[in-house]
C-alpha cells in the first residue's frame, strides 16, 4: 500500500532520501559505501545492485540493439537510450536546472549535476574515504589503489586506467591531431598539449619554481634541470634525456634523417639550428 500512499518511512542516515522499503534502501545505502556484491560472471565488473547487473549483462554482452535511431541509423539496446540519443538531433533538452537552469538531454545527466549545488558526495572509497559525486570519478580514483588498467591498446597491448586515456593514446598510432592552434596552425593530440604551447606565443608563465623562482611555462620539464631526471631513453643506445624533444633530435643520428634542407644548396640538416649557420655561409658568399 505505500506504493499508493506515497509513505517513506526509511531514510538514509548518509544523504536523507527517503523509501517506501528497507529493502530499497539498503540497494541504496551501496551507492554510499562503494559496496557491489553483484558479480559479472563474463567480465568481472561488479555492481551494487541485481538490476543494474541484469542490465549489465544485456546491455554490453547479449549485443542485441534493437532501437534505432531514424536519424543516423546508430542503434541502441534500449528504448530510452535511445530516446536520449535523439535528443541529440532534435537539440531538446528537457532537463533543467532549478538553481543554474542549465538544460541536459537526460534526467540521470541532472541529477548528478545537482551534487555541484547540494555538495552531496554519495561514493566513498574504501581505500581512503575520499568522496566523489560522479560514479565514473569514483571508479577512476580507486584503481589507483587497485592498480587496475581494464583498457588496452589493440595495437600494442599498453594498459590504462581509463576509456577516455586509452582514446587519447590510440592517436599515438593513428596521427590523428584533432586540437589546432589558431595562431601557427600546429596540430596536437591532447588539449593540455595545446593549452601548454599557446603560451609560446601568449608569453603566460604561469608557475614559479621554487628552487631558483624562475618564472615557468612548463614547471615538470623545468624542475628536470634541478632533479636531472631524465625519463626519455633511447632504445638504441641507452642514451637518456629530460625533455622528449631532445631524444626525437638524437633519433636522428640513428636514423639518419635530416629534414631540414637548404633551398639554395640543398645540403640537409638534421636540426634547424644547423641549418640557419649554414645559411649565413651562403649569405657571406654573396655579399
């Protein structure tokens, strides 16, 4: 009957959501410890609750996607999966914000975004009770305890932690270089990566070191002169190096590659460097 009255006499101590079961409330009480004693028999993963198991278990192993999207034709293994994905093409966003009116595609999407307000942090890790508002922040943290890297390369078996590190990675193979300075059109593949050099022509030195406070773009690879850590080797040699730029240069001595080339002799070079005193020889022959 207090599905039809509406009465929730069970309350969680940790978060003050109220249910109309105990039962209910003790799955609920599991997003708080971290606790998952639902089991994956074909992959592990572990979950806090049977239905989420069940879901699981369908959603990412049975393979079946019967919805599909009219628009773009990707298909989905539920109907409210995909009902969120068409969102996308429609631009509707029905979900919004009380306190920020931000909008999202998704009610799940809202509900954790309300944690920013309310500051709840329902995850805890068992490790070191450190707390976390999004599940994904939370998985992410613990294998740093753990050591778990449940992501590999196709292509050369590394390991990682996260989906998002491993997609970030795959461009080391592909090439793909998707973020692009505005300024000298020069290509990365991380936006840190881009971040970092727009200061080469912004001039921000944004860091101070602290063993002689010079001013620093860079601090990791500055704090390398100090440290003489030198975490670059070459695979050839041996030879070690601070700064990845400086082993790429010595590669070449390896490899023989000089791709530096005069326009007026067309002697190569394998640094930039060497090709600019070269110039000036043929600018005093001239003059």
């Amino acid at each position: 009957m207090k599905i039809h009255t509406g009465e929730k006499n069970f309350t969680c101590t940790i978060c003050n959501k109220s249910f109309s079961h105990n039962q209910t409330l003790k799955s609920h009480i599991l997003t708080h410890t971290g606790e998952r004693p639902y089991v994956c028999d074909v992959c592990g993963r572990r979950f806090p609750q049977r239905t989420h198991l069940k879901r699981h278990i369908f959603i990412i192993h049975t393979g079946v996607k019967p919805h599909s999207c009219k628009v773009c034709n990707k298909r989905f293994s539920s109907k409210s999966y995909l009902s969120i994905h068409e969102r996308q093409h429609t631009g509707e966003r029905p979900y919004a914000c009380e306190v920020c009116k931000k909008d999202f595609t998704a009610y799940t999407t809202l509900k954790v975004h309300m944690r920013v307000h309310t500051g709840i942090k329902p995850y805890i890790c068992s490790f070191c009770d450190r707390q976390f508002a999004q599940m994904a922040s939370f998985k992410l943290h613990e294998r740093t305890h753990t050591g778990e890297r449940p992501f590999s390369c196709k292509v050369c078996k590394k390991a990682f932690s996260d989906n998002g590190y491993l997609k970030i990675h795959m461009r080391v193979h592909t090439g793909e270089k998707p973020f692009n300075c505005e300024v000298c059109k020069r290509s990365f593949r991380e936006t840190g990566q881009l971040k970092r050099h727009m200061r080469v022509h912004t001039g921000i030195k944004p860091y101070t070191c602290k063993v002689c406070n010079k001013q620093i773009g860079n601090l990791s690879k500055h704090m390398r002169v100090h440290s003489d850590e030198r975490p670059f080797n070459c695979n050839i040699c041996n030879k070690q190096f601070s700064i990845n730029g400086n082993l790429k240069l010595h590669m070449r001595i390896h490899t023989g590659e000089r791709p530096f080339s005069c326009d007026v002799c067309n002697s190569h070079f394998t640094q930039s460097s060497g090709l600019k005193r070269h110039r000036c020889a043929h600018i005093g022959k001239t003059e």
